[in-house]
C-alpha cells in the first residue's frame, strides 16, 4: 500500500500535530454536535481486512477517473464541491448539488480535516489501554453527525464503526459523497436516526464507488443533508434577534466570574413557544454560539454529552478590548510596557540561574512594579492561558501576538507555552508553578459547576426524616441514627494495610473461618463511616458534594471533608489508637467458598476495635512476598524503610486472605479476562506544598531555586502482585456486595459497568489467551499490536456486567468504600442506612437525582485523572530538562537515562499537514511516558511495536505539555 495511503486512515487515530501550528478559526467554525437526550443504539461492529483498509486509505491519494460505466444522468450537474460560510460565519464542506461522485477531487480542507489533531489529548495520555482508554459513545448506523477537526466542519452520516489502532472509528459519509473515517470524540452534534438504515447499508466503506447501487445510497443520502443545512439556515436567520441577547441574559452576576449555559436552555430562551425545541433550532443556535467565541466557549471535556457553553467573565472581554484598543492605536502604553517586561524578563532569567540548585522561595521584588494599565495587560495575556480545542476561532490571537511579538526576548511562535513562559519570567509565576491544576480548580468548569450546585444546594437530597428532629445546615447527627443496627465486631482484627504516609484510612478487612465449612471464608470489608455524623443535609455534605473527591496533586492534596476536629477522627484506627474507644465503620461481608463463588453476602452498619495497621511492604515481607521497588531512571532512589515484622496471628489471616484472593484471580483468568498496562512516570516534590506567586499583577516577584523532584516508573503490573493485590481484591468485593444490597431491595443507585474488549476476530482472542500471565497481563505491545479496544467505563443505575471484573450482567458493581475522599461512596452509604431504618419509604435519593449525579462524577473523575496526568507530565519533563543543562554544566549523575534512550513505536507514521512530514508517536520505557516521533524520512518503515533509538529534542510545557523526539543516528 502506498505511504501516503496508509497514513489517510492511520492518521485520525493520531492524536497530535505540532504545537507550532496556530489555530486560527475564521470567526465562523459552527456546526456542532446534537443536543438530543436520546439514547444511542449499538452500531455493528466489524472489523477491518488488509483489502478493506487499503480501499479506505484512498482518502488521500488523488485518484484518475475512474473507468467504466458512467452512472451520470444525462444533463446532471457536475459541479465541484465547494468550502461555504453559512450566515453564522461557520466553513463546511458543500455538495453544491453534486450528482456524480468523481474520486479526482482533492480538496486542501480534507488535507487538513485528516491531519494529525493538535489538540488532542491522547497523544500525551499514557494510559494506552486499560478500564479508562475506550471510546464514550455508541454511533449507530444511519446517524447524522457533525464532525469538527482541525478547525474544519463535516456533516456526514455514519455508514460503520470499526476498531483501528485501539480506538473505534467512525466511516461517515459526508456531504461530497465520499467517506471518510472519524474519530468519534471529533463528533460535535448527532441525530440518531436520521437516515434510513436501509439506504445507508447500501453505501458502502470505500472512500469513492462505482457501484450503481452505492451511487444512488450516496446521492439521496448527500440531498438529504442538504436539505437539512437549508434548515438550519433558516432557522438561524429567524432566531438571530433573540439570540443577540443571550451573553446578557446568562452572564455571571460577579463580572469576573464565569457562567454557563446549555443548548436547551438558550432554546427555551430564544424560542420558548417551542417545547421541545426542533432539532434544526439546536444546530442553528449551537452554531451561533460557536461563532461567537469572544462570548462564548463550549465545554472542553465533554461537549458532546453536556451541550454546555461557558460564558466569558465581562472584565476578560473587557480587558481583551482595551488591549485591543492600545495595538490598533498603536498606543505608547503598549511599548512602555514591553520595554519594562523585557528589562524585567533579562534579570529573572539571571536571578533564576544564579540560584538554580537553591530550594525555592519567593519574596516581593525590589525594582518597580507595572502600572494598573500594564497590569491588565497582564490580567488579559493571564487569561489567554486556557486549554481549548481548535473547535472554535480564538478571538484573542492577534491582540495576544501584538503584545508578544513587541517583547524583544522571543523567538518563538505564540503560543500557550510562550505565553506561560513570559509570566514565569516576568515574575508572575514561579519557574515550578505550573498552570494545569489551576486551570482546573479555578477554570469554567469549576466557577460554572460551584454556581449551578449551590443554586441548587436544597435540592441534593430530598429526605425522608432520618432523625426525630429536623437538621440544621451546621448541625451534624445528635447520636448515632442506625446505633442499634450495628453489628459488634468485638476482637476480630481488622488490618488496615495501606502505604507510608497514606492521609485517609477508610477501609480494613477481616478474615473469619467457618469451622463447619473449612473450605469456605467470610471476608469482612470495613469502611470509614463518615455519615454515622454527617447528616446529607448539612453544609459539610454539600461542600462534599460541590468537590465530588479528594483531589491528590503533586504538591498538595486538597480534601473532599475537612481537617481538624471531628473529621481527623473518621479514619480507621484513629479513635481506638488514642482513645481505646471502638469505632463506627460500614461492613460489607462476602462468604467465598472453595472455588472462588461468592455464595452469599451481608451489608450492615457495624462497630470494630481491634484494628491492626500495616503498611503493604511490611505485609509482603511477613508473606514471603519481595518487596515491589520502582525504575529511578535519573538515580533518585530513596532508602526503603526497614521492615516492620507482623505478628504471627496477623500473619496466619493474611496467609488466608491470600489464598482466597488468588481464587478470585484464577476465577476471572479462567473465564478468559485479560488486561494490559504499561510502566509509567511518576514524581514527587519536595517541599510540598510549593509556595506560590500572589495573583497581583502589578506586583513583581523575587522567585528563587527550584524544588526536588525524585523521578520514578512505576510497573502497575508488578506493585499489584502483593498484598495491593490482597486488598484491591477484597474491595472489589465489597463493592459487589453492595450491588447485591441495592438489587435485592430494589434501591436506585451509581453503579459502574463495562463491556467486553474487541478482539477484532477468533484467532488473535486465541492468541492472546494464550501470551497471559497468571494474573491475566498480555503484554501491552501485543495488545496494541492486535488493536484491541476496550470499551469505557461508565456510570449507570442498572446492575450491569463489569468484564475486565469478571463481574456478570445483573449483579454489578458499586463504588462504596472509600467515603472519605469520594462522595457517590457517601451517597451510597446514606442510602444503605436509610433503606435499614425505613425499609417501606422511598428511597433517600431518587432516580433523577442519582442519574444527574452519575453523569456529573463521569465527567468528574475523567477530569481529575487527566489533570493528575498532565501535572506529572509536566513535572517530569521538568526534570528532564533540568537534567540536561546539568549535564552541560558538568554535574555527575548516578544514573543518566537520557543517552541511550528506545522508544516503541504506539502509531503508525502520519502526515502532518502544518509541518508536511511524517510523524509518529513512541513509548519510552525507560521513562514512562510518551513523545512525538518527528521529521520521519519517508521511505522508514516503521510498524506498532517496532523499537527504535531515540533522542529526545523540544520541550513544551504550558497546559498540554510535551516532548519531541527523532530517530538516534
């Protein structure tokens, strides 16, 4: 097959084009995605063939006419496709009235639609597969989809969904009458069911055809589409009056606080006679929003499923305004100002090398601050910092370019990165300040979610009376409301194993024999209890329910319940270790019989004291068990502490929690559950917590050093062959018990589930049964190599199968032991006592509420993993890049990973439209963590799995950190 061929298709599973390109959106880009609530039906999944593959690479290989019959109908028009701007300002692909499907066209927009996503997370994502990495939605056939990429707007109609390269793709076919393939997280707006599947199944998967049948599926389907746009375009056209007053409506009432709005809001808004609003309305008001992107910015995360538009704080437009006033003026203001930042940037780059091998420190600086004009220059370039995808113009390049471009240190092209960088050396932000956790804490998404929970804030619970008197928001529960429900433990130990300096302890296990069935145990699972005082209607609940989890950041942990007295109380052992006094804990108890069945379970409110506190690597020495120790690729390793021995007794349960947890695993290794992993970077920092730059942007900075960071791999595979191993399976336990719990009793509440992987056909399924460990690993380079696609996880109220579990369709599966740092835990929990004490009276939480809770901790912990991710990823690339001018200073290290570094090829090598050469992206296990291959020669091949030497080239950081690579000579 062709180069150029193969790339077409590989290349929309790629995940990143280079950071140099600037996205510059006509203020138009609209179409989007759908708004409709319905349900998706499954779409057939099929598998792809070597033939069928090279038919699809033809997308962008310029192809002669094609010979033979010519299915034109006397007299049709053969007019060529055409790039329109509809009357929102949004560019789209039009058939122009085409009839014929010609294969010699080749338009620069499909270039550019199919190239290498520069915005795209999952480039720098390690998770390569796993419970997280699938895709979120199911395409059905026949369903219209607006798909926008690389500022470029499709409207096409799904034709089939296929596995490649470990992620589903869509073969949608656009308006032009050729398919294309998609990424289904490209898609913006869907309409199930707009096409008849009937019709569609006639289309075909090649990109162009020559089949009668397919030609006539194609042009009826392309008319089709048309026929919608004119909709659209009329809908918009009688809308546009209203909608020039949503900003004002909807705006925040602080002027520098963000807000938000969903589609069906504004449609309520504009067009309220209209319930609910047709779907042309939706697309033609969501194109509007898109179009004015100086207002308003759509969510970044997860737009598809929460339709929602963040509405920018007033002072940052007007800002945005006034610094556009001084670059069009050409006012002196400006240049005063990049004069200052440029005398100012050369003495914080001396002050930062000066002190390089410092610990960091901060104190106010000596040399003359910016004027309240130059600070909201500042306050304005601050602002432009933000993670967007290249959906939408950004109506502030060009004032931001101005202000940068006059600064005379940079070379650069603007960018985030440059932007980040210039604060730093301003000194408006320390050298180690990364801006990724703020973004998230202080960013739309958390200003908007703050608003909207607290403006509903009495509508978290609807109770029935759980007390004999009504509750303040500051009150917490009188006494005990289930103390006569609880179970006493008396002495059965509870160990409690967890690792050094662990900050919550909410779960501990019991083992208890059955002296009548020896060959059966009870598993007791014990869990913090929090709700034992927490009443959900207090303050403490809701501010729980606003931050949804515990959030652990390198640098400091910002916690879900609150320090100091009483909370410091909640966790296991606490009370019984200072006061003797035994303590409240929510017990899920599993009984397990010789081959691994749980035979029956228990869920009850209970009382322990003999709790034993362990530490996992004190647990696997007493075991026989060595102790796991992770890669120091720069030779940072820190001495373990000495083990601890474990008494005899304690040592003879743990012996029997082993063995019944290795039923559990040889369970689901002989149901033919497998999983793979990949080594992968983790840092810690000292200090922590870091200290920080005050947000005053008149106000100059002296930052000094910069902090440790100890630079680790950690094998996920081999840290759960312990006693991690023992407790994980023991709360996945619990977590089925608790399932069972709610089923039995018919309660709602937030399970989550997942389906089996594709394994593309029988004999590579075979295959990989076959490679497995006894833990059921596959190698992840052979799971790649087979293209493996694991479907999502997600939250649903039904008691649904979980595979990669091993857990079967009707049980399902329930988060509920870790209270302490996970609200839906509590939530669950509060349901659980409720149902005990009144089990004839509606459950405390209802369907409705929980549904919207479910989709809101999706979203959520999706969120949160990607933000823990980065904000590694940043670290360690810092690391990186201070071992490297260490090593041009002469500084010797232990260990210097950096020379002879092998990378794996994760991508097939694709065609970067911005930089026209071939890129791919690789897997550095000596690191744990990925990089852009670039500058690829054309005639390398290079296959999945294929290992090369590297080196390592740019870094960037800003809010999408990154690193280049090339190939070794």
């Amino acid at each position: 097959m062709h180069r150029r061929s193969v790339q077409c298709f590989a290349d929309i599973s790629s995940r990143a084009a280079s950071s140099s390109k600037r996205v510059v959106v006509p203020d138009s880009l609209s179409q989007c995605r759908h708004a409709s609530t319905q349900a998706l039906g499954k779409g057939k999944f099929t598998a792809i063939s070597s033939s069928q593959l090279k038919d699809v690479a033809k997308l962008l290989v310029k192809q002669e006419k094609p010979k033979g019959k010519d299915t034109k109908k006397k007299g049709a028009a053969t007019k060529k496709p055409q790039v329109v701007v509809d009357s929102a300002g949004a560019k789209r692909l039009d058939s122009g009235g085409v009839n014929k499907l010609r294969s010699d066209i080749f338009l620069p927009e499909k270039s550019e639609f199919l190239s290498p996503r520069q915005d795209d997370p999952w480039q720098a994502d390690i998770e390569l597969s796993g419970e997280e990495s699938a895709g979120k939605y199911d395409i059905s056939r026949g369903t219209f989809l607006e798909v926008r990429r690389n500022n470029i707007t499709v409207h096409s109609i799904a034709v089939e969904v296929v596995p490649y390269g470990g992620r589903w793709m869509i073969m949608a076919l656009t308006s032009t009458g050729e398919v294309w393939p998609c990424r289904e997280d490209d898609v913006q707006f869907r309409i199930p069911g707009f096409a008849d599947k009937n019709i569609v199944m006639k289309v075909g998967t090649d990109a162009y055809s020559e089949d009668p049948d397919s030609v006539a599926a194609r042009i009826k389907l392309a008319k089709q589409m048309r026929d919608f746009d004119k909709q659209v375009e009329v809908r918009l056209s009688q809308l546009s009056p209203a909608l020039r007053d949503i900003y004002d409506h909807f705006k925040a009432p602080d002027s520098a606080q963000w807000s938000s709005v969903t589609l069906s809001e504004v449609a309520k808004f504009v067009d309220p006679k209209s319930d609910p609003p047709h779907i042309s309305s939706l697309l033609a008001i969501q194109n509007y929003l898109f179009s004015k992107s100086i207002y308003f910015v759509p969510d970044p995360s997860n737009f598809l499923e929460t339709q929602k538009f963040y509405l920018r704080p007033v002072t940052q437009i007007e800002d945005a305004q006034f610094v556009n006033e001084l670059v069009l003026r050409r006012d002196h203001r400006l240049s005063d100002f990049a004069a200052k930042a440029t005398e100012q940037i050369r003495e914080t780059r001396k002050l930062h090398e000066e002190s390089w091998s410092e610990p960091p420190t901060i104190q106010p600086s000596t040399v003359s601050n910016f004027t309240p004009d130059e600070a909201r220059i500042l306050r304005f370039l601050d602002s432009t910092v933000r993670a967007v995808r290249a959906v939408q113009a950004d109506p502030f390049l060009t004032q931001q370019a101005a202000v940068l471009k006059k600064i005379d240190v940079y070379d650069d092209e603007i960018s985030n990165d440059l932007t980040q960088r210039f604060m730093t050396d301003c000194g408006l932000l320390a050298p180690w300040e990364e801006q990724i956790a703020r973004e998230h804490f202080e960013g739309p998404e958390s200003s908007s979610r703050a608003q909207k929970r607290e403006a509903g804030a009495d509508s978290i619970v609807t109770l029935a009376a759980t007390t004999s008197q009504p509750l303040g928001p500051q009150d917490f529960y009188s006494h005990d409301p289930v103390e006569s429900l609880r179970c006493d433990f008396g002495n059965m130990p509870v160990y409690v194993i967890d690792d050094y300096g662990a900050e919550e302890l909410d779960d501990g296990v019991s083992v208890e024999r059955i002296p009548s069935e020896p060959e059966s145990t009870w598993i007791h699972v014990h869990i913090a209890d929090p709700t034992a005082m927490v009443p959900p209607t207090s303050d403490i609940a809701k501010a729980a329910f606003e931050k949804g989890q515990t959030a652990y950041l390198l640098d400091r942990t910002i916690s879900m319940l609150p320090h100091g007295e009483p909370f410091n109380q909640l966790s296991l052992g606490a009370r019984s270790s200072q006061t003797g006094q035994p303590e409240p804990a929510m017990t899920f108890s599993i009984k397990i019989d010789a081959h691994g069945d749980i035979v029956d379970t228990k869920v009850q409110p209970s009382v322990i004291k003999n709790i034993h506190r362990l530490k996992y690597s004190d647990v696997d020495v007493a075991l026989g068990i060595p102790r796991y120790t992770p890669q120091h690729p720069f030779g940072d390793d820190q001495p373990q502490p000495a083990a601890q021995p474990v008494e005899k007794s304690a040592v003879g349960d743990l012996t029997l929690l082993q063995k019944v947890t290795q039923l559990m695993v040889k369970k689901r290794f002989d149901a033919g559950i497998m999983w793979h992993t990949v080594p992968k970077a983790a840092v810690k920092i000292n200090p922590a917590p870091l200290p920080t730059v005050p947000r005053n942007f008149g106000l100059l900075h002296e930052c000094r050093g910069f902090p440790e960071i100890s630079y680790t791999v950690e094998d996920f595979v081999e840290m759960e062959k312990g006693s991690r191993n023992m407790v994980a399976e023991t709360m996945k336990l619990a977590c089925r018990a608790a399932s069972r719990f709610f089923t039995e009793r018919g309660l709602p509440g937030i399970r989550r589930t997942q389906g089996p992987a594709f394994y593309g056909n029988e004999e590579t399924h075979a295959n990989l049964l076959a490679m497995r460990s006894e833990h059921g690993v596959v190698h992840w380079v052979e799971s790649i190599r087979a293209g493996v696609v694991a479907p999502s996880a997600r939250y649903t109220l039904k008691p649904e199968g979980h595979f990669l579990l091993g857990i079967p369709e009707g049980e399902g599966y329930m988060k509920v032991t870790s209270p302490l740092r996970r609200f839906q835990d509590m939530i669950a929990h509060w349901q659980i006592k409720h149902a005990l004490l009144h089990p004839d009276k509606p459950a405390l939480f209802a369907n409705d509420w929980l549904q919207r809770m479910a989709k809101d901790t999706e979203a959520l912990e999706t969120g949160m993993k990607r933000i823990q991710w980065q904000q590694t990823l940043w670290y360690a690339l810092k690391r990186i890049e201070r071992a490297r001018v260490d090593r041009q200073k002469g500084v010797q290290f232990a260990r210097y990973p950096l020379d002879d570094l092998k990378g794996v090829i994760f991508q097939v090598p694709v065609k970067n439209a911005t930089t026209n050469a071939l890129q791919s992206v690789v897997y550095i296990p000596a690191l744990g963590l990925k990089a852009f291959l670039v500058n690829l020669a054309v005639d390398q091949d290079l296959q999945i799995g294929d290992e090369v030497p590297i080196e390592l080239g740019d870094i960037r950081f800003g809010l999408r950190p990154r690193v280049d690579a090339t190939i070794r000579k």
